[in-house]
C-alpha cells in the first residue's frame, strides 16, 4: 500500500477547557491522557510543526492543506498567540495555501477576538447543541451553570461575519426533538451544521438505548423527515453526507461510506496522533510514533498504525458482518470509533441497527420523491448505437442530441433573462441568438443556478459553501452574441464558481502559453480523426486550465461536470512546466468523451437512480454511470494511444506502450464489474458494444 496522503492537521494549542460538557471525548471517555499534557502548544513546537508541515509538502508536492486549531478550547492559548502561529506557518510554506480553522465552544469568542481571526483569514465552527434547552442539557460549567447565552451572543457574532462562519456542531440528545434543533439552527441561517451521535461503542453504549433499543433510530427518521421536508435550505451535513453516499458520491464525513486516512492530531506535548476521537478506545490509541521535534510527516504516513487505519476504511478491512451486510456500500461499517470492543475494531458500529433503519427510510424516501413522481423511460434510443459512439458515423445524431439539449438550455436562459427584468432584452434577441449564448457553458451554468435560486433552492460550490448568483452576469452573457468559437482559457467566473477552492485555475500569463499547447493539441487530434475534432468543437463551448493543490505535480489532471456542459477542464503545467501536448490531446479526447455521454444520457438514461458499484480501481462506492462513463472514455483513448504508438513520435512508443497496457487492464475489469450492474436497456446496450469494440482490434480504421 503506498503512504497516505496528509492534508489535514488537527493541532491541540490548548489542552484544557473552560467548560464540562459531560460527553466530550477528551475528559469523560477512556483516554485520560490530557492530564499530563502541557496546557499550551509551546513556540519550540510551533516552529517544529511549521518545519515538518513545509518539508512534507515540498517532498509530496502538496499545494493545498488545512489546519484546525483546537483543544479543549484553543482559543485559552490567546487569540494572539493563534495568530501569530498561523503566520508562522505561512511564512514558512509560502508556495503552500493553508487553510487555517478553529473550533471553539464561543465562551471567549469576542468581537475583538473574531476581527483578529478574520483579519488572518481563519474560520470559526462553534460548538453548540441547540437552543437553551437543549444546550443547557450537557453544554455547562463546571459548576453546571449554563454557558448558553455566551454561546448565542458567540452565534449572533458569527452571522456577522460570514467569510469566517464555517458552521456549527451540535451533539444529539435524543429528548430534543429534531424540530426543536433545525428550526432553531434554520432561523440563524447557520451555513452548515453538523449533528454528531454520543461517542458510544460496544463497551459503553449509547446513552439511554438500553431502555428504548429503538431511540435513536426513531430520532434519525424523525430528524431526517423533517429536514427534508421542512428545512432542506438548511445545510446539513450529516444528512448531505448521507444523500451523497446513497447517490453514489464521495461522502464528506467518516459516518458514512468509505474512505482514507487523510488527517494527523498533534498534542500539546508536539507529539504525534492519529484521529482524536479513537481515544474513546482506551488509553493511548491515538499515539503515533514521535513528536514534531523528530519526526517527519513522511514516516507517519507510510507507518504501520496509518496502514492499519487505513484498512479499516476500505470494504475489505470490515467486519465479516459489515461486508455481509446490504446497506454496506452506504455505510462503509461507521465511524471507526463506534466500532471499537475488548481491544479490536473488527466489529459492526455500535449504531449499527441505527444506520440500516436510516439508510433503508433514506432509499424508501428518495424512490417515493425523486423517482416514483418521473417514472424512468426505459427504453432504446431511436437511432444506432454503433453509429453514435463513432465521430465517424455520429453526425447527425449527434446534430439532434446537441440540439436538443440547446433547445432546453435556450428556453432556461429565456426564462432567467425575464427573471431579472431583462425581458426587453430577450424577447428583443432571435430564437438563434439565444440559442447560440445557449451553447457557453457558463451562461447555462449561471441560468441554471439563478432559476434554482429563484425557486427557494440552496446552491453551493463543490465545497458546500453558498454560491453568490451575480444579477450582473446576464450583461457578460449578452455580451456573447455572435460568437461561435472555443473559448480557451477564458477568465469565467461561472465556469469557476462552482467548484470553489477544491482547484485553482491558472493566470493568464500561464494561460496564454497554454493556447499555444492547446493548438498543438487540437492539431493532433485533427490530423488524428478529423470527425472527432468536429464533433468536440461542435458539443464543446470552453477550456479551462486547472491544476489541483492537493495533487503530486507531476500527475496530470482533468475533468468534466454535467453542472456545466461542454466545459472541459484540462491541467497544462507538470512539474514546474507545460505538459506534452500529446498529453494535453488525452486530456481533451477523455473529457469530451464524457461530454458526448452526458448529451446521450439528457435524453437516453443508461443507469436507474440510485444504481451504484463499487469502483473496480479503488474500494469506493460510485454511481453505475461512472463506470459506464469511464468505460467509455477508455475505448476512445486506445484507440488514441494506439494510433500514437503506430504513427507518432518515436519518443513516445515505449510511453504508449504503457498507456495501452494500463489501459486494457482497466477495460478488463471494468467490464468485468459492469457486467454486474442494474443498467437501463440503453446503458446496457452501449456497454456490450463498448465492450465487443474493446476486443477488437484495430477499433478504428
């Protein structure tokens, strides 16, 4: 197993608390390591962390990393202390943007205070259970005196500074009505709340389910129901976690689904931990090897606890029980400190009978909302599916499937014009000129969101952060009249807005040297099969240069997003340079490809909701369409890297020798893995062609 990659460090500057909550993890669980803790992060250990976390990301070519501030209550280190701490650590990786949080229970949470970590550009998460009621239940003093009006004045502070709120946590009890909670949290308009189950496991159950067994799973349906039904404005993100496994994406908690290791604790004492809440487990579970004094982050990754971690977030280091079980791929088994019991995490989580119950009324309600009220059409397209998945033969239908898709988008962006009292303006355009702006993936991008926005739907970036809808971009939209061309490079913010901080997009000194490579690029699929460099000119409208922080800078990235279609995002810079522009040609044949599936699919679905897989590449669970969409991709590019390896520069056989080879073994077992899934007529048609073309040889003439 190669090492984990490290992101994320949680950096306890303080060790002590000025409350008692009486379920906290670190004063009323197994570990009671605390006690001998320093009670601040001394300045020898902040100038060691700021040196390993600067050596690490030089020696992983880390761009991106995040650091959270916490404790007990950090902020009893002093917000100047913070501050300059932070500071330190960007002075000491400049070429590394470090995303700095702090969570805090509020009590010291000043105006004076916040202006000091908004200044420093470090976001808050408040810790805060609920309304006085609730919070009064365990959120106290230590003489059991209520901290909650410090608390809301802390909320009242934050909701005023909204580039620093990142959210709140809130820890359930089950005598609070759900109801209670999120119209409490909804009428703050907190921008994420977080709701955590007591910290239990097999050896100390959750509170109060030994009388009732069935409490907790009672309060998750009543919960969810009335969040979905009620509060969907209000983000939440254990329920959002939930939605996104239940869809087959990644899920942004460890409640839910698998995952890796991608966060190191440290201590006051500087020395090095894994995930803090395991010390739930007992005495000294979190203890890594080392301290930052001695200990580089390089070998905590690639250590044997990491490894061992790590295992237990993929499908094959549950359980015999979990791999067993139906909802597993949901699941992935819980949070591995629920798992704990007699020394081993080798067990079901704790909340086990609590996730099937949720997950099962999750499915029941997504089937009787999203899909029983659009029945799924079922059926085989119209047309040869032969002749569409080659540029050669795909013309006309393509021609069609494009023009449909404009026609929709057209009648959209008719709409949102109106909606801004730009009617004049649209009804003063020919059906043609709308239908062109139409084809710019960020104008349907905008319209999209801005009528979504106007239906009282929430709209947030990949990052679950709100996104602004500027009233103002219907003049740059406008301002696209008349043209017809690909626009590569171009600044756009709605070709950028939706993906928030996760990728960065070159400037335009960059950016102008990439046109370069991009015509080379587009030279070479031309001079390759000018059928298929017509039809991505004529289904794509943008390129847009990217690089992702959190990437090695050597690996290539690209991707496509049906939020805005016919924009393919493509990396031009590797290792301090510009990539190959045979590279580049991959990248642009890869996400036009998925272009051309997502046209397919606005008409001809090729996998039912809710169908998922577990990735044949890595040990997480994806949608069935990805696999298709993968598969799909990859029968294009060997094609290109056969004709590469044929025809193209000596200096890139052995190259495409590689990729063909890297290639067929993720066609044999994707191929392998499809045969398996829940496919609709048309998915499973295109997925025989798929893969009766893939044994061919050669696949194109």
């Amino acid at each position: 197993m190669s090492a984990a990659r490290i992101t994320s460090f949680l950096v306890k500057v303080a060790s002590r608390c000025n409350l008692d909550c009486d379920y906290c993890y670190v004063y009323h669980h197994a570990d009671q390591s605390w006690r001998s803790m320093p009670r601040l992060f001394s300045d020898a250990h902040q100038d060691a962390f700021a040196e390993r976390l600067t050596e690490y990301a030089a020696a992983v070519g880390l761009r991106r990393v995040a650091v959270i501030f916490h404790g007990g209550e950090p902020l009893l280190a002093g917000v100047s202390r913070l501050v300059n701490f932070a500071r330190k650590i960007r002075s000491a990786a400049p070429d590394v943007d470090v995303d700095f949080g702090l969570q805090t229970n509020g009590l010291l949470l000043t105006e004076a205070v916040l202006g000091e970590l908004e200044a420093e550009a470090i976001s808050v998460s408040l810790s805060m259970d609920g309304p006085r009621e609730a919070h009064n239940l365990h959120r106290t003093t230590r003489k059991g005196r209520s901290s909650f009006d410090k608390v809301e004045a802390a909320l009242e502070r934050l909701k005023r500074r909204p580039a620093v709120f990142a959210g709140v946590i809130a820890v359930i009890d089950t005598a609070v009505r759900p109801e209670q909670l999120l119209s409490f949290f909804a009428n703050h308009g907190v921008p994420k709340l977080d709701f955590l189950l007591p910290d239990s496991h097999h050896d100390r159950q959750p509170p109060g389910r030994d009388a009732d067994p069935t409490l907790y799973e009672r309060w998750l349906i009543e919960a969810f129901d009335t969040w979905l039904d009620r509060y969907p404005q209000l983000p939440v993100r254990t329920f959002e976690a939930l939605l996104d496994v239940a869809a087959g994406l990644p899920s942004g908690t460890d409640a839910f689904g698998f995952g890796d290791v991608s966060l190191l604790s440290v201590e006051t004492d500087g020395t090095w931990h894994d995930l803090d809440v395991l010390k739930v487990a007992g005495e000294g579970a979190t203890r890594l090897v080392g301290s930052v004094m001695d200990t580089p982050v390089e070998q905590l990754a690639s250590s044997t606890a990491i490894a061992t971690h790590r295992r237990l977030l993929t499908k094959s280091g549950l359980s015999d029980v979990c791999r067993a079980c139906e909802v597993v791929d949901v699941c992935g088994g819980g949070s591995v400190p629920h798992r704990y019991r007699a020394g081993s995490f080798d067990n079901p989580t704790v909340y086990c009978g609590e996730m099937k119950a949720l997950i099962q009324h999750v499915r029941t309600r997504l089937t009787e909302t999203f899909v029983a009220i659009e029945p799924l059409a079922d059926e085989l397209p119209d047309f040869e599916l032969e002749a569409f998945e080659l540029a050669e033969s795909s013309a006309g239908i393509m021609a069609d499937l494009h023009a449909d898709a404009i026609d929709e988008d057209a009648a959209g962006l008719e709409k949102a014009l109106a909606e801004l009292d730009e009617a004049g303006v649209a009804s003063a355009l020919e059906p043609s000129d709308l239908r062109a702006l139409a084809r710019h993936a960020g104008t349907v991008a905008w319209h999209r969101a801005l009528l979504a926005s106007r239906a009282g739907r929430a709209v947030h970036d990949v990052d679950g952060r709100p996104i602004l809808i500027d009233t103002d971009y219907a003049r740059v939209a406008l301002s696209r009249v008349g043209r017809s061309d690909l626009e590569i490079g171009e600044h756009d913010d709605w070709l950028r807005k939706p993906f928030g901080e996760a990728i960065e997009f070159e400037d335009e000194t960059t950016a102008e040297k990439g046109r370069v490579i991009i015509a080379d690029a587009l030279d070479i699929v031309e001079a390759w099969r000018p059928a298929l460099a017509r039809e991505l000119r004529m289904i794509c409208s943008a390129v847009q240069f990217v690089r992702d922080p959190s990437a090695h800078p050597d690996k290539i990235v690209s991707f496509s997003d049906n939020s805005v279609p016919g924009a393919l995002y493509v990396s031009i810079s590797q290792s301090g340079g510009l990539i190959d522009a045979y590279d580049l040609a991959d990248s642009l044949i890869h996400e036009y490809r998925h272009q051309k599936l997502y046209l397919f699919e606005r008409s001809h679905p090729t996998t039912h909701p809710g169908s998922l897989v577990v990735s044949p590449w890595r040990e997480d669970l994806r949608p069935a369409s990805g696999l298709l969409h993968a598969i799909f991709v990859f029968v294009e590019l060997k094609r290109f890297w056969e004709h590469v390896r044929d025809h193209g520069p000596a200096r890139l056989h052995n190259r495409a020798l590689a990729q063909l080879d890297d290639t067929e073994r993720n066609l044999a077992k994707a191929f392998e893995t499809i045969r398996g899934c829940e496919l609709t007529k048309a998915g499973r048609a295109l997925a025989d062609l798929l893969e009766s073309r893939a044994q061919r040889l050669p696949l194109v003439a």
